[in-house]
C-alpha cells in the first residue's frame, strides 16, 4: 500500500448524506471554490447512497475535470459509500481512490421498481411494452458501463461483480485493498 497522500486529512469538497439534487448542487457549488486553489482537490464521501443518476452525473464531473485540466482528484471514502456512492467512486481513477480504514462499500444493480397495467387492444400497448424494455436494456448498458469504471485496474472482474452486486455486495476498506479497488487506506 503507498502512504495515503497529506491532502485527504483537509478535503475541498464533503459530500454527506442521500445522493440527489441537494447533494449534486453542494457538489457543483464547492468543486467551484475548490478548482480556484492549487494542488489535488480532495472530494470526501460518506451516503447511504440515492439516485444513481445523479451520482454518474458527480462522477461524469470528475472524469471531465481530470480529462480537461489534467488534475486528478482524490476520493476519500468515509464510514458508508452505499449504492450510488460506489458511482460517485467510480469517476476517480482507482490509483485516486482512498477509504478510511473502517468504511463499508456497497454495490448493488440498478433497480425498477415499475408497475405497467396492459388493458387495450395487443397492438395498442407493445409500443408501452417495448418502451419499458428500451428503458430496462439501456439500465443495463449503463449499469455495465459503470462497473468496468469501477474494477478498471482491480482483479474484480465484471461476471462476479454483476453476480454479488445482485444481492447487495459489501466490501470493507481492507477488502477493498486486497481486490485493488483503491490505492489504499487511512
């Protein structure tokens, strides 16, 4: 494991709480403050997780700050990154990602929860029906896309993750470690 770097002792930007429109907007709003000041920004995170939406959304922000100003973020995983927070995780660079040494990941599949009530001609709802299969196809293409983000570099590979990440899979910070899904522990 290398040293954990002095910067995650004073993060930038902390992220607590549900993963929404509030968490998003505290996000934007420090990321801001944060980019005017020199060196790594450190983004801390503790959520029992949210809507997975705006968590890619968190995550697509960190990606295309690293990608246009070539400084890389640090991830600091405190107590809880649960569902939507192993998104957010997913947008740093695994050698980026950092979990205090009692912190709990979890990652699960996305869900629908969904009630479609047929009650017409057959002609008149395969459009409802294909339209809820476009949505349950795209769910799953999008859940893919942001797994390889998160095991890029580790030795998880994506049949497993897809296979535990079905019943909620926790994974302590040591775990963690072990699997090469961050760089180290605090």
């Amino acid at each position: 494991m290398s040293e954990p770097p002095s910067e995650l002792l004073t993060p930038q930007v902390r992220l607590y709480g549900e993963v929404g429109d509030t968490m998003l907007a505290a996000f934007l709003d420090q990321m801001d403050k944060a980019r005017a000041g020199p060196g790594p920004i450190v983004v801390e995170l503790t959520t029992p997780g949210g809507d997975a939406d705006v968590g890619r959304r968190i995550a697509a922000e960190i990606r295309l700050m690293r990608e246009r100003t070539g400084r890389a973020p640090l991830f600091f995983g405190k107590t809880a990154v649960y569902s939507a927070g192993a998104t957010i995780m997913a947008g740093f660079r695994r050698e980026d990602r950092w979990m205090d040494r009692q912190a709990v990941l979890m990652i699960h599949c996305r869900k629908l929860a969904k009630t479609l009530e047929l009650s017409n001609f057959l002609a008149d709802e395969r459009p409802r029906v294909e339209a809820l299969l476009a949505e349950i196809d795209l769910g799953l293409k999008v859940q893919t896309w942001d797994f390889e983000a998160l095991i890029e570099g580790s030795d998880v590979q994506l049949e497993e993750l897809e296979r535990c990440a079905r019943e909620n899979w926790y994974i302590d910070a040591s775990e963690a470690l072990k699997r090469g899904l961050i760089a180290g522990v605090v």
